[in-house]
C-alpha cells in the first residue's frame, strides 16, 4: 500500500491537467491577461481581508448553575417557617418606615408650602382627586377581568360567612354553650 495513493476525490485530480489548463486560458487570453490576472488577484485579496476583519464567534456555552448555598441543606418545615416570619417581618418593619419617611418628608413640604403663602390643603385635595382619577382610569383601562369560556368565580355566600349577632346582655361564650 503506497503513502501517496489518491483515493476518492482526489483519484480524478491531476497536477498536470490543471498546469494545461492554466496554459490554455492564459494564451486565450491575449492582450488582456495581466489585467485578467490583476482584477482576480485583487478580488482574491478583497474578499480575504474582508473575512479577516469579521469578528468570528462560537456558539455562548451553556450557563453554569450554581445553587444557593448559603441556606442549610436540611431545614425542617418549623424551621423555613419561622425564617419565612422573620423575613416577612423585616419587610413590613421596613415598609413602615418608609412610609414613615414619605409622610415626613410631604409634611415638611407642608410646611415650607405654608411659609411660601400657599393654600397646601388646597393643593392636597387635588392631589388626592388626580390619584383618585388616576386610579380609576387605570381600573377603566385595565376592565373586568374575563375568565375563559366555561370557568366561573367560586360564588361566596355572605349569610353563612357572617358572624351571627348576639342579643344585647349575652356573650358569644353562653349562646355557643346553649346550642351545644
């Protein structure tokens, strides 16, 4: 078996045809053949340079997961519950206080608006219709919402839900100990 042996594609290749061929087309071509010959060399180069100046880039590997490990592993459900409390109590602790903030910060504008001559309760009624307005035609933009074909809103019955009124002089406690 030689090293050199054409197989497949290359069986039907030879160096010399292709040397005639060149032979041929160059006396073909006259006149003209160091201009034929310097338009392609300088198509060739064109389009080279333009393919080396493109940015080429493969495909984004894929995303690495990293799990959240700063929690324990194995937390009971008591135990998720009662993070899940804390957490919910330093949110509204938090809410308070910039509700707290927000109400001193427009009392203070209050304030300077009083100093400045201004009719401020004037000035907050309107606010308060122009929220309100606002409000109401995003309520209009939004609508009712629409339920697909078929599905309905559980129907809530007041009169079983209420809370049975007691006769004045008798507590909650002896009218429950009288029905049982």
């Amino acid at each position: 078996m030689s090293l050199f042996k054409r197989s497949g594609y290359w069986k039907d290749v030879s160096p010399t045809g292709m040397l005639a061929d060149f032979r041929a087309v160059w006396k073909e071509a006259g006149q003209n053949r160091w201009r034929i010959a310097a338009v392609s060399a300088a198509c060739t180069f064109g389009v080279f340079y333009m393919m080396a100046m493109q940015e080429g880039k493969g495909p984004h590997p894929p995303p690495k997961v990293t799990w959240i490990s700063v929690l324990p592993e194995h937390q009971t459900d008591a135990e998720i519950l009662a993070s899940n409390v804390a957490n919910q109590k330093r949110k509204e602790a938090w809410a308070a206080e910039m509700a707290q903030r927000d109400k001193d910060v427009r009392e203070m504008y209050k304030v300077i608006g009083r100093y400045s001559g201004m009719d401020v309760d004037k000035i907050a009624r309107e606010a308060e219709a122009d929220e309100a307005a606002q409000k109401a035609a995003e309520a209009k933009r939004i609508g009712t919402p629409r339920l697909p074909d078929g599905v309905s809103l559980p129907k809530y019955d007041e009169q079983a839900a209420a809370p049975k009124a007691t006769p004045p002089g008798t507590s909650a406690q002896s009218q429950t100990q009288q029905q049982q």
